[in-house]
C-alpha cells in the first residue's frame, strides 16, 4: 500500500465500531480514487458477485461475459450441463476472448486464434507443435469460482473464498418463505432503471441509500403508500440484513394489484453490495448489484424475475413505478449526496439508530461500513485486536 493509500484509509473522522455512537465515514471516504483501489482487491475481488440468472445459461454453450471493478469474467455452460467461470482473457496475449452474451461450441481467441473448449482447455494454438515442450495444459483458462443460489449464478475471482450458502447461512429459507414460488420466476423483465443504469455517485452512497428506510417517508411518497413504513422491520446478521414491512391497501398511489396477489414486501442486503427483494403483486423476485465505475460514478446491474407469460396490468404498473418513479427518486437523492459530499460544510453526520431493529434506524449502513473497513484491515472485528 503506497503512503497516500495508507493516509486515505486511516482517516475514519469520528467513525466507532458501536453504531449507537458512530458518525459516519469522512467524505474522502466516498471521492478518494485511491481508496477506491484498495477496495477492489480487498472487497470486490474476495466476495461472491451477481452475474447472470442460470436460465441465461440455458443450453451448452451459452456464456455470459460480466464486467467487475476492470477484471472480465466469462460464464459459460459446458457439454456436461455445469456452469464455469473464468477470467475473460487469452492465456496468449491477453486479448479478451468474448464480449456480451451468446453462444458458442467454443472460444476462439480473434487476436492470433487460440481455441479453448467449453471446460476452458486450450483445444488450439497454431504452430504449437513446433515449440519446444510447449504444454498445452499449462495454458487452459484461468477458473473463477462459480456457485448457485435460487437460480442466481454467482462468482468470487478469490480461490479460497467460503462458499456463498456459508457466508450467508438461513439466507435461502428466509428468501423461500417470503417467494415461495422463487423456482418459478426464470422470465427476465426488460433491462432497465436499477437493473441497468449508470450513476453519478460512490457505490457506497448508492448501497447505503438502497440499504436503509430512514429516507422513506420523506423521499418516496408513493412508496410510504405502498408499505407501512411504521411497521419496518430490519435485522442484522452477520453478513447480511433482512428488511420487511407489512402491505397497505391493494390500491395506493404506487400501483395496483389484485387482492388475491401475495401483499408481501421483503428485502436482503447482502455484504458487500448485492440486494435480492420482492415486491407486493404478483410473483416477483429482483436481484440487484452495485458496482464501482470510478470513485464518483457506480453501475446499477441486476435482473428482475417473474413467471412466464403475458405480463398482468398489475405487474405493468409495477414495473413502470419502479422504474419511471422509485429509481429515479433514489438516483437523484444519491447523485445530489454525491455532490454534497465536496462541500466543505460537510464532514460526516451521526447514524440514526433508536434501534438496530427499527424501521428508521441506520445501523444497517453502519453495519456495512464496518465490514468494508474490516475488509480493508483498518478496523478489526469485534473481540479482536
């Protein structure tokens, strides 16, 4: 770590480990590139990510490329059904190997056209056999760990990682008992508001926004119309957070759906910056990531699940006031923080935390930061050091 990294990091302001008496992080915290940096080896490269839906990955062949923090990781199924991950990149010249989504009987490098298998062997390289005791084994695709979870097909670029049920653990019930039709949502919705989209804010002004209801009421309008925000709920766990609120009434000013639809709002926060949630109306299950494009922008990306089938007029407006009324309501409040955050009459507020459990408490985004700074080794956990 370089001394101007090392000055970034050690600057936590007036931040404690005990969110009652905790302000938040110095506003370098949100701007500075250089720690930044130190983020995408110690956070983004060492935990499970979002990066496609297994029905993506329908048939042998068909791949995925996923963009994470300037590393590109290809996902493809292979002859025997499973699904890998590997470093998008020619074990040759590190040309990229594919971009986008498609499908393919294997990956041809375009720069000098090395061939690799679906398993990631190196099938081909031209004029290989004249090279003196050139393996062809030593130069196979690099692997990137792969698991699944409710469909969703996740992937850790660090080797030694715990698996993602274990990082995690009762979240899979939890999820299941608030969509108790999860294994049926494999139809994507159109790729729009959070589940594509480009932000002119930190990626950790967007997860702590998206993290936390203490903004609900004032900001989201509809939304407080949808849900008791009286009766929200948060609970911490280790690693993650689960959020639920009792339903208002079927007709509100968010959008309408049929009492006979499940009235069920439930949401997990998952360390470091993927969301999974589902909203009231007809079966709905919405995957959300947040990743860093600078230290002052972040790319939204995910995927919006629900059965096959013809839309319903409920699931319509469902979708529109998420993406033409919620998402922009909470684009603005983040790029608008982001701005804020060069005055110099700013310097870090208090979290708000009457509870950790009260639907107006912010020791979720406490919660959070800590294990960003515990990731960062500036801050040992709790009992230690």
């Amino acid at each position: 770590m370089s001394t101007s990294t090392h000055d970034a990091v050690s600057n936590l302001g007036r931040f404690s480990r005990y969110a009652d008496n905790s302000y938040f992080l110095p506003p370098a915290w949100y701007t500075d590139p250089a720690i930044l940096e130190i983020e995408k080896s110690r956070i983004f490269y060492r935990t499970w990510q979002y990066g496609a839906h297994a029905s993506e990955l329908s048939s042998a062949g068909s791949y995925a490329v996923v963009e994470l923090a300037e590393q590109s990781v290809l996902l493809v199924r292979g002859e025997d059904g499973q699904i890998r991950g590997f470093h998008n990149v020619c074990r040759h010249r590190a040309h990229r190997l594919a971009e986008g989504n498609g499908c393919k009987s294997a990956f041809v490098c375009p720069y000098h056209a090395w061939r690799y298998a679906l398993d990631g062997t190196l099938e081909y390289a031209r004029h290989a056999e004249s090279v003196t005791e050139f393996d062809p084994a030593e130069f196979g695709l690099r692997a990137v760990r792969v698991e699944q979870f409710l469909g969703l097909v996740l992937f850790n670029l660090d080797p030694q990682a715990d698996s993602f049920a274990g990082h995690v653990p009762g979240l899979e019930a939890e999820i299941r008992a608030r969509v108790p039709q999860i294994d049926a949502l494999t139809e994507k919705q159109a790729v729009s508001g959070f589940s594509n989209d480009t932000l002119a804010c930190n990626w950790k002004v967007l997860v702590e926004n998206c993290a936390e209801c203490y903004h609900c009421a004032s900001s989201h309008p509809a939304f407080a119309d949808l849900i008791d925000v009286g009766s929200y709920e948060t609970m911490l766990h280790e690693y993650h957070s689960s959020h639920r609120a009792r339903c208002r009434e079927t007709e509100n000013e968010a959008y309408c759906y049929s009492p006979e639809d499940r009235a069920v709002f439930a949401f997990w926060h998952v360390w470091p910056n993927l969301t999974l949630g589902t909203f009231p109306g007809p079966p709905n299950f919405n995957v959300f990531s947040v990743i860093p494009v600078s230290a002052t922008q972040s790319q939204s990306r995910g995927v919006r699940l629900r059965v096959p089938g013809p839309e319903s007029p409920s699931e319509i407006q469902r979708r529109r006031y998420i993406d033409e009324v919620l998402w922009p309501e909470d684009k603005g409040i983040c790029e608008s923080v982001q701005r804020g955050l060069s005055s110099i009459g700013y310097s870090g507020g208090r979290y708000m935390v009457p509870t950790a459990a009260h639907g107006q408490s912010e020791a979720v985004c406490h919660q959070f930061a800590r294990l960003n700074l515990q990731a960062l080794g500036v801050l040992t956990p709790a009992g230690e050091g």
